[in-house]
C-alpha cells in the first residue's frame, strides 16, 4: 500500500509537470504571436517575418509533442490511481 502510494504520488508530480510545460509553451507562443502582430502592424521585412514564422512553426510543433506526454503522463496516473485502489481494497 505504502509503495503504491509512493507510486501514485511520483505519477501525480509527473503529470503537473507535464501540464505546467505545456502551459508555459501555450503562454509563450500566445506572447509571441502578440510580437509578431505588433511587429506586423509596425512594418516588418520579409527575413523578419519568415524568422516569426519558422519560430512559432517550430512552438507548435513543441505544442503537439508536450501535448502527447501530458496525455500520456495521465495515462499512467490513471493506471497508478487504479492499482492504489486496489491496494486499498484488499486492505480493507
């Protein structure tokens, strides 16, 4: 029981992680959009926008990818929470 507690609590830290990464991609790349509109508005030269352009390509593709590891950290949560209850159960 004690194990898969240890067990379900390292789980849970991994997935808050997780989703604390993807919020700060999520976070950066609303912020940079934000740049990359201004920067627009103000004037900007074609290597500029391409620079914008291939860098938010690029948060995106960071996006997806972090995406995938939160649902895949709460996978395993799921799978932890399932065999804690379990230990549970025979306990009682």
């Amino acid at each position: 029981s004690n194990e898969s507690a240890k067990k379900l609590g390292k789980l849970n830290a991994q997935y808050r992680e997780a989703e604390q990464k993807l919020n700060l991609l999520l976070n950066y790349r609303q912020s940079y959009q934000l740049q990359l509109q201004n920067a627009s508005r103000d004037g900007m030269g074609h290597a500029e926008w391409r620079n914008f352009m291939t860098f938010i390509n690029k948060l995106d593709a960071a996006i997806t990818e972090q995406r995938r590891a939160v649902r895949y950290a709460e996978s395993h949560r799921m799978t932890g929470c399932d065999e804690y209850q379990a230990c549970q159960r025979k306990l009682n």
